[in-house]
C-alpha cells in the first residue's frame, strides 16, 4: 500500500472566466494532518471538492492510495471520509438512521456496521442524541454528526472542510482532540482560518490564496523562515525624554527602533532590521553604556496568522 | 450488478421512508384522495353516468397528476442543492445514475400506494354493478406508468433549481404543455414556424391522448414505449443536469 494517500498533481479549476484553482500540486502521507490556510475565496474548498470526487479539475490529476479518480471514481472514493462546509445532513433523519444510511452506501456489512454505529456514539459522544432528529440538534451536535459520518467507515483520508466553524471554544477543543487522536493512522486535510487551529493539530501548513499554493511546510519551518523579521523588545525602568530617544537610536544602528512609554517608570524598545536578526548581546550592551536599566528583553517572534498574512498580502499585491 | 441495485434500492428506501418522515406523507394521500374522490362524483357524475365502470376516476388523472406529482417531485433534488447533502451523495462510492434512478423509484412507488388506496372505488364499482375489470386493471397501470412520466420531468427539472417552488411552478408548465401537446392551443404554436414532421412528433407526445387509448382498455406497444422512453429521455437528461448544476 502506497504512503502517499493523496497525490494532487498540477490541479486547475476555473469558473467561467474566475480562476478558482490554478497549478496546485499536493501530497499527503499517512500520518499527516494537513492544515489547509486562506482567505474566503482563496480555493480551499474547491481543490477540497476536487479532492473528494465532487468536482472534476479542469485539468491535472488525483490519485487516492494510488488509484486514479478520474479513471476509478468509485473505487477511489471509498478510501475517503469527507466533511462538506456547513456540515449538510438531512434533517429529517434521526442521528442513528443517518448514520446507518451513510454506513450502507459505504458497503459496510450489517455486523460491521453495528460496531462502527456503536464505536461512532462513543468516540465522538453522539449517544445522548442517538434517537433525536438531527434538524434539532445543536450546531456542535450536528458538526459531530458530520464528522461521524466522515468516519464511519473508518477510512484513511479524512477531507474536513471548516470542521469546527461555528463551534464553541470547548466544542473547538474537543474536535481538534479527536483529529488527534485519529491522525496516527490516516491522511487528514482540514481547511480553517483558524490559524491556532493549524499550530495545535497539524504536522503540515498549506497556504493558498487566489488558487495558488503560496507556502507548504511544517508550521515551525515556517516560522523560521520568517524569523528574520522577528522584532526584540527590551523593558527599560529609565524615563525617556525626545533628546534621549535619539541619542539611543543613532546608538543602535537598526532600521526600526520604536520607544514606546509603557508606564509612568518603564519604557520599551522595538528594535527590529529587514537584513538582520537584532544581536541582543550587542544592543544590551550598548545599552548599558547609556546607563539604562534593562527589566526584560524578548523577542517577539512571528505568529502564524502574521506569516500568513505577509504571504497572502504579497501575493494580493503582485 | 448486485452491489449496484443494492446502493440503488438503499437510496430507494430513504427517500420512501423520508415521505413519512414527516407530515407531508399523509397530507399528500389525504388530498389525493379527497381530489380523486370529488373529481369522480362531483365533476365526473359517477352516479349520474349510471355505468359500472371507472371512466369518471381516471379520466381526471391526467389534470389531477399535473399538480400532484410536482409536489411529490419538486424536493427531489431541489432540496439536495438548497441543503447542501448533494455534496454528500456525489462523494459516497455511487454512480449519479444510481441517485437519480434511486429517487425516482421512491417517489414512483409513492404514487402506487396513493393509487392503491384508492381501491375502495374499485371495490364499490365492483358491489353496484358488473364493470369490465380488465379494463380498470389497465387503466390503474397506465395511470401510473403515465404518474412515472410526471415525476421523471418533474425529478428532471428539480435538478435545475434549488428552489422547491420554482421547480413545482416549471414541472406544472411543463406537465401541461405534454398533456395539451395533442390539442390545437400548442399544435398551432408549433405549426407556425417548424417543419409538418416536428408536429406531428409533438402531437404524438401528447399523455392525454395516449391516456384516453388506456382508459378504453387499448394498451398498445406505441403507448408502453412513449410513456417508458419518456421516463428515460428524463432520467437521462436529470443524471446529465445532476453532473452540470451540481456545484452551483
């Protein structure tokens, strides 16, 4: 059995004269849990449905465990468990008959399918809902119901458009426990904006906007890359008048050196370069040749959402 | 083969049972058969025809079907679209031919029991008088071979909306365009820019005309093939339309 359960090559798909997805290339392992970034509108759902066989790409191929889509929709799209946005499901049904829908078009046998229903209410704690209409439930019971459905015949890649939009901050948690705690064995996408979403589950962070793959690598690699642009904030307990603000910048010989007043005794220091990472052993020292009393000092390093937003911008520009 | 009917008749028995889900099931039967009823004794003059036979019940089906069977169809893929859940069937490991096929029998095998329940009229026909049986027989399956081809536009021309209403409204016209298609309101609308043969061939597709052969008892192969081609042009058009609007 191939490690890579998605292999995406040179994926385009446009609508009309709007180009929705343009040249993405993607692969997944077994193991990885994919974080799909963007902003509204930036592909993620439409390579997302390519993906999972509801839409056909214009051009370029999908292999699922090896198996062409294209070629083999059928057979490729029993490997995949797939999450729409919104969660859709159909209202009328009870939580348990939907279930046991969605298990019988997968083809699961009547002895498999009660253990899966059973493991199902437990793992994703649907029990108390097992025999309600699903139109009734709350937005984090449906959610759970959509991501039972997903699971429920325990495939290996598991497509998640958006799974915990909408849900609360402990509904939040629970759902990116479970994607944990199912990640060992499969190939999981998720799509959010959520980029605190992205560094608490997924191994890997891809990033598109206007239907193109702008970044793909692990959410520490990325920080790294961006680590050139960390700013070093140091705490002085030092009164800092206009004269002295100056002398302190000519002094420093950075590109960006902000004195911000903290409080009625402290004054803090922004000190950042576009070519270089600041030396916090040089600046401490050549603060304390201007006799300032250092309390703290940290650098402030690049969050997520800022790399996110510095790649998408860039490209919005050009 | 097996797997393939199998994952058909399993969309089958959803959507049969989604009719009784909720109230509609029995608001349906019970206007139905309100409607069929009246439109026999009242409109038809059952009693004033003094005729053991059935003639007053099934001659109004054609109009009674035009409004009806958009109703029992309209959500067929309509709601799909508006509810999203069509994301859900694509991506299952099933062919659009099986969906479409899958709830078109469901809402097909619907009809049967509406006109199954009205038996009772058959039953009393039957107390007051010695009618011909084989006659009713073939009325009653061409009733609802003619309900068949109702849904399938219907179930047809719900995949091009995601609104209910709109797909009632354009199943209706539609409906009754085919039931008129013999009558000179539309052979003189054609007739006045097409060719004498394209006339001819919608004059031919007229249900009313093929119905009222039915009711006399004649149920020849050029009916069986009509109505059953006409299911299938549909059937075929709804999986194609399924594969186009899906996504929008």
């Amino acid at each position: 059995m191939s490690d890579k359960l998605i292999n995406a090559k040179n994926l385009k798909k446009s609508f009309d004269q709007f180009i929705a997805v343009d040249k993405i290339n993607l692969q997944v392992d077994r193991g990885e849990v994919v974080g799909f970034l963007g902003p509204n509108g930036a592909g993620k759902s439409t390579t997302m449905k390519m993906l999972t066989g509801f839409l056909e790409p214009d051009d370029g191929e999908i292999f699922i465990n090896g198996i062409d889509l294209k070629s083999n929709p059928l057979k490729a799209k029993e490997y995949i468990g797939y999450l729409p946005e919104g969660a859709p499901s159909y209202s009328d049904m009870l939580v348990s008959d939907f279930l046991t829908f969605i298990g019988k078009m997968r083809g699961l046998s009547n002895k498999k399918l009660s253990s899966r229903l059973e493991e199902m209410a437990d793992q994703i704690n649907l029990k108390e809902m097992w025999d309600r209409p699903v139109e009734i439930l709350s937005k984090g019971f449906k959610r759970r119901v959509g991501i039972a459905q997903a699971l429920i015949h325990d495939p290996d890649i598991l497509i998640l458009d958006e799974p915990t939009d909408g849900l609360d901050p402990n509904q939040k948690h629970e759902m990116r426990n479970l994607i944990k705690k199912i990640s060992k064995n499969k190939a999981i996408v998720i799509s959010t904006h959520i980029l605190e979403e992205v560094e608490a589950v997924c191994s890997r962070a891809v990033i598109i906007s206007n239907g193109k793959l702008l970044a793909n690598d692990t959410p520490k690699n990325l920080e790294n890359k961006f680590l050139n642009r960390n700013t070093l904030s140091i705490k002085v307990s030092n009164k800092i008048n206009n004269v002295f603000s100056k002398e302190i910048k000519s002094l420093l010989k950075y590109d960006d050196v902000k004195i911000q007043k903290t409080d009625i005794s402290t004054h803090t220091l922004l000190i950042s370069d576009s070519k270089k990472n600041p030396n916090l052993n040089t600046v401490l020292k050549q603060l304390s040749k201007l006799k300032l009393d250092v309390i703290e000092a940290n650098f402030q390093k690049v969050s997520l959402e800022e790399i996110f937003r510095t790649i998408t911008s860039e490209n919005n520009s050009k | 083969m097996d797997n393939y009917l199998h994952k058909t008749y399993i969309i089958l028995d959803r959507e049969l049972k989604g009719y009784f889900r909720t109230p509609l099931a029995s608001i349906f039967l019970l206007v139905f058969l309100a409607l069929s009823s009246g439109m026999t004794f009242f409109l038809g003059r059952f009693f004033e025809r003094d005729q053991a036979d059935l003639t007053a019940f099934f001659s109004w089906h054609p109009w009674l079907f035009l409004v009806l069977m958009p109703a029992i169809g309209m959500r067929l893929w309509a709601e799909e679209r508006r509810s999203g859940t069509i994301e859900l069937l694509i991506t299952l490991p099933v062919t659009n031919t099986q969906l479409v096929v899958g709830k078109f029998l469901a809402s097909w095998i619907f009809t049967l029991i509406a006109l199954i329940l009205t038996m009772p009229i058959w039953i009393t026909v039957n107390y007051l008088g010695e009618p011909d049986n084989h006659v009713i027989l073939v009325s009653y399956f061409g009733s609802w071979l003619m309900a068949g081809a109702f849904l399938s536009l219907t179930s047809c021309l719900s995949a091009l909306t995601k609104n209910q209403v709109i797909a009632f409204i354009i199943s209706s016209i539609s409906g009754f365009v085919l039931i008129m298609a013999g009558f000179n309101l539309v052979l003189s609308a054609v007739r006045s820019w097409s060719p004498n043969w394209i006339t001819e061939t919608v004059s031919s597709m007229s249900f009313l005309s093929h119905f009222s052969r039915i009711q006399m008892g004649v149920f020849d192969l050029s009916t069986l093939v009509f109505f059953f081609s006409m299911i299938i042009l549909c059937l075929w058009i709804n999986v194609q339309l399924v594969q186009v609007k899906k996504a929008d």
